[in-house]
C-alpha cells in the first residue's frame, strides 16, 4: 500500500499529546514517530502508535541504528524497526548521520563522526546494509555537533554529500542543527546549504536551540530562534518548499503552541517566494 | 587512527569521567572551549539524557530524596552501569539495586521498596498485549478437567509484598489525587501488599487484603482448582468473583 | 462442603462475574482514573521519558566520594529515620 504523502509542516509525536490528539482529531498535516519509543512488539505504546498512523501520515524518526558505529549491527533492532515500519506504513524512515554505540555501551546521544574519506566509505557500506535490512532507502539527517575531531579532514557538507550519492539515500535537512553547528565550529551556515546538492534533500527539521554562551546547544526546548527562521527561508527557496517538522523535547508545551509553531513554517513557505 | 579506536576511546569518557583527557587528544580545541571541555558537553548531554528518563521512571524516589541526591546517585550508576542496549526502557532496573547499596540510605531502606515499585510500574506497562480467555469456555469441561484447571493473572502483574507501605507513600506524592494520605500521617512500620497490573491502555495499582493477596499468589504458583479448593475451602467462589471482576484474572489452562 | 461442590460453585461464580465484566467493559472511562486507593494511568502517567534527539545540559556530579544526603519529602514520613548530619 502506498504511504499517505507527506505534505507541508507537521510536528513530531510526544507522550504528552497522545491522548489529545486521539481525542480531538486535530489537523495536523503529519506526524513524525519517534521510532525508538515504540518498538516492543505488541506493547501499548505501539498500539497508540498504530492508531495514530490510522488518522494521520505518519514518517518514522529514529535515533538508534548508529549507523556510524563499528561495532555490529543490532539485528533485534533492526528486525522490530522493520515490522514497526510494516504496521505504520510511514512515508519513510530516517535516523542521523552519527555513532551512538561502541564498546558494547550505548550512549543513547547522537555523537559527530570524523570526517574523512575512510569514514565515507564505511558509513556508506553501512547505510546499505540498513537499506537492505529495512528494504528501502534511508533518509539521513545531518547532526548538531559540539567538537571536531584533529583527525577530520572533509567539511560536514562535504561528508554529507558523499555520502549520500555513494550510499544512494536521501537527506533529512536540520536546517536549526546546521545552525547550532555553524556557531560552535565558527563556519558559514549559507555555504553549508548551498553545497548541500538539491536532489537529494528529502525533509527539513526545525527546533529550538539554548544559548550557552561558549556554544549553542540543540536542547529542543524552546520556539525556533530568529536567525534558523531565516536560515530556513534561503533553505526553501533552495531546496523548494519541501516538507518541514518542528521538534519539541524539552519544556514540551501545549500541542496548540506546538502547532502554531508548524504554522509559522507554512507561513514561511508562502513568504520564502513572494 | 581507526574509526573503532576513536569511538572506544571518547565512549569511554562519556562513562568514566578519568578519561576525559585521553579522549580530548582526538579533539580540535577551538575559539573559548577546550578540547576538554568539548568532550565535557557529551558527557553531560549523555548523562543529562539519561537523567531525565531516570527521573521519569522514578518520580516518588526523586520527590522522597530530593534533586540532588537523586542526580548524584544516578549520575554514578550511569558511569557504573552504562546502557548496554538500544531499547531505552531496558535501562534502568539496576538502579533499585544500587540505591539499595547506597552508604546514605540504609537507615531508610524503605525508600528503596518504593523503587522497587516504581519499576514494576514500568515494567507492566510494557508488557505485551496477550488475548484473554473466554471464560464461557469453562462450562463444557468435565468434572476431572474442572479439577485440573489453572489461573493466570495477567503477565503485567506485579505482587509487591512490602514491610512499609509503599503504595500509600507513592498517592501521597500524586499531585491533585483526593483523599491522598498525608505525609506527616504515613506510619512506615505498617506492611502493605500491593498489585500492579496493565489492562489495555491503562495501567492498576491498589493494595490488597490479606486474603486476596494469599489467593493471587497460590493462583501464580499455577496451583490447580482442586488445590484450591483445599486450600481455600468455602471463601473459594467469593474470592474469584472479586479477582475476576477487578481483572486479576486473566485466563485459564486445561492441561 | 466437599472439593467437588467448592468448585461447582467456584465456576459458577467465575461464568457470572465473567458475563458482568463484559457487561461494564470500561473502554468509556477517563484515560486518568483519580479515586481514593485505586490508580488507574494511562500514557500521560506511564511513559517514562522515551527517546529524543535532543542534547542535554547536565552538571556533572562531582567525585563519587562526596556523598549527599536525601533531602526531599522523605524528611516529613513520621517514622522516618532522621538522617545523620
């Protein structure tokens, strides 16, 4: 069956709204699933999750395949992930150009890779094995990041590219990440963008970052800064007006607030060619 | 350097903090923040993931402790016991144990009952859906099929026998819950036996009457009708009413 | 009564209470059931804090061998252990 398209702004799913939203209907243009919440087979959390995938379209979000890992890849992970994905029928899935796990540990935190043509080529052949497993193309979002490793010799966008045309996938845009990133490691975010080829970019993010003073930190806690709205305005009048998703994890606030929010990011669509 | 190394190495700092400075080796130091310091903001967004879903599974235990001695503990288990699995609500049951080890709390070891509660929480709520019995099917067996029947409680149930009163200490901390025991009023010396079960979408505690609590327990060592019986003698019929018509029993087996 | 007649009326009382609870199916209550002694939760209450791809800021604790005391509402439980300061 084909998946509901994806169209417009929509909002990530938190615990918090469930009830409401199963309540109340609201429109919503789609709903982001946050994979890793829901993948005990035939718990109560997937049966909300299946329930909202009956009302709405849905695409899964997930934070762990580590796909930049060296240690093994979780098969029990990867075999929930796929028959979740069979229940949801989500337009696609995404996880994060990252590491999460090595060691046996898992951090449970998105951790910046070293970028570099070595890295390429094994990120690349583990993206594949991910789409094999999952048998479909992956969208891949790029990171916020907080340190550079000395052993880097490619820029992020650089990395990004490569990796997406030599693994054959698609993009998932954090357009606020590129942000927080760009000040931590004193870069261009309008050069990011624009290097970013336009084939490739699938969705958008958008979230709020906390200010730290020495940094930016991409805590999701509060409404999307000023300059990621305008840094999200050159975004689409580069990539189109491609479908966008505000996350919210912390200091969650009401679904209303959340959907202003999404609301803001349509508004931006009409604004971003007039 | 291999990626393997590299990831090996600035895991390890994220759960051992003495290793800090090994892992800032691999880190560009830029503008006002270390190397050191870098590696730092890991630490603490992965500790501060990791904290926030510890203080969700344990909210009474947070409340009872304070904020402080909470993140302390927590942050020490983490670095003791990292999360070895994906799946985040794996995490987090060893954390009972390690407060049940803590210098600070054993004159007050009843803090821990409430963990111990509190996971069993947890832990029914994510307990896979099953398909109850149709109990109608109970009336076409035979006599000697009757007296071999078995009962099974729901797989979410969780019997917490507690020598202090676990369930009351965890209402008192409910917010806007009615009748809620006071605080000042919880004598810790009284034994309660508490029932935690998930039934659909939502999730039981209550405590249990003595009678009540012996029963369930004989029906999850899977004693047989006939054992019952003679076990239970006349209250028998009373006291599956009651656990049938609050949900405590959940299906029956033949063989 | 004799075991054979315990379970006779055993099963009896288990096919009434069985037919009642379908009767009463509960699927119309409130998600958040509030009633003195009895808690019933749904996912508003229960799911602990999921996944996100969030940062963090936390302050990281200090060597292990400073040991706080619980200073929360276990101070109020009458009965309680007074800590030693």
């Amino acid at each position: 069956m084909t998946p509901n398209p994806i169209l417009g702004c929509g909002i990530g799913l938190r615990f918090q709204h469930i009830d409401q939203i199963l309540a109340e209907k609201p429109p919503i243009p789609w709903l982001e699933i946050l994979s890793d919440n829901y993948l005990i087979p035939g718990s109560v959390q997937q049966d909300y999750a299946i329930e909202i995938a009956q009302h709405y379209p849905v695409t899964m979000h997930g934070v762990g395949m580590s796909l930049g890992a060296t240690d093994p890849f979780n098969s029990e992970y990867f075999l929930r992930l796929k028959k979740l994905a069979d229940q949801l029928n989500p337009a696609w899935i995404s996880d994060h150009l990252c590491w999460t796990s090595a060691h046996g540990w898992v951090s449970h935190d998105l951790l910046p890779l070293p970028y570099t043509e070595e890295t390429i080529k094994h990120v690349v052949q583990r993206i594949r094995e991910a789409q094999d497993r999952l048998e479909r193309r992956l969208v891949i979002e790029n990171v916020s990041s907080y340190l550079q490793y000395q052993l880097s010799t490619l820029t992020e966008w650089e990395f990004i590219t490569a990796v997406a045309e030599e693994a054959d996938c698609k993009i998932l845009l954090d357009v606020n990440n590129i942000y927080v990133s760009a000040f931590n490691h004193d870069f261009d975010p309008c050069r990011y963008l624009d290097s970013i080829s336009i084939e490739h970019v699938q969705q958008f993010h958008l979230a709020g970052y906390e200010d730290k003073g020495t940094h930016l930190l991409d805590t999701h806690g509060h409404p999307v800064s000023d300059p990621v709205w305008g840094l999200y305005k050159l975004a689409l009048q580069r990539f189109g007006a491609l479908p966008t998703l505000i996350e919210w994890d912390n200091n969650i606030p009401s679904l209303e607030e959340l959907l202003a929010e999404a609301h803001k990011a349509t508004e931006a669509h009409i604004h971003a060619f007039a | 350097m291999p990626l393997l190394e590299l990831q090996q190495s600035l895991i390890s700092a994220l759960f051992q903090r003495d290793q800090l400075a090994e892992a800032a080796k691999l880190v560009k130091a830029q503008g006002s923040l270390s190397s050191e310091q870098r590696v730092g903001i890991y630490r603490n967004s992965t500790h501060g993931i990791l904290l926030d879903y510890l203080e969700s599974l344990y909210p009474v235990c947070l409340d009872l402790v304070g904020t402080e001695f909470f993140g302390r503990t927590a942050h020490s288990f983490m670095d003791q016991a990292p999360p070895t699995s994906p799946f985040l609500a794996d995490y987090g049951a060893g954390f009972v144990t390690y407060l049940a080890e803590h210098p600070a709390l054993q004159d007050m070891l009843w803090i821990v009952e409430v963990a111990k509660l509190e996971w069993a929480r947890h832990a029914a709520w994510h307990t896979v859906n099953q398909v109850a019995s149709d109990f109608a099917q109970l009336e076409g067996l035979s006599a000697a099929q009757q007296a071999e029947l078995r009962f099974q409680l729901p797989a979410s149930a969780h019997l917490i026998s507690s020598s202090t009163p676990i369930h009351s200490i965890w209402l008192a901390h409910q917010e806007e819950y009615p009748d809620k025991p006071r605080l000042e009023e919880i004598d810790l010396q009284e034994a309660q036996q508490v029932l935690i079960f998930r039934e659909q979408r939502r999730l039981h505690q209550t405590t249990l009457s003595a009678d009540d609590w012996a029963f369930l327990n004989t029906l999850q060592q899977q004693a047989t009708m006939s054992e019952l019986a003679e076990q239970f003698a006349e209250q028998l019929p009373w006291l599956f009413s009651v656990a049938m018509q609050e949900g405590w029993i959940y299906s029956f087996t033949t063989d | 009564m004799q075991n054979k007649q315990i379970i006779t009326a055993t099963l009896m009382a288990i096919g009434l209470s069985a037919a009642l609870s379908v009767a009463t199916a509960e699927d119309q209550k409130p998600e958040t059931e509030k009633c003195a002694g009895i808690v019933k939760a749904g996912m508003n209450d229960c799911g602990a804090n999921g996944h996100s791809c969030a940062g963090k800021a936390a302050k990281d604790s200090d060597p292990a061998e400073w040991i706080t005391l619980p200073k929360g509402t276990c101070e109020k439980i009458a009965g309680g252990t007074v800590v030693k300061e």
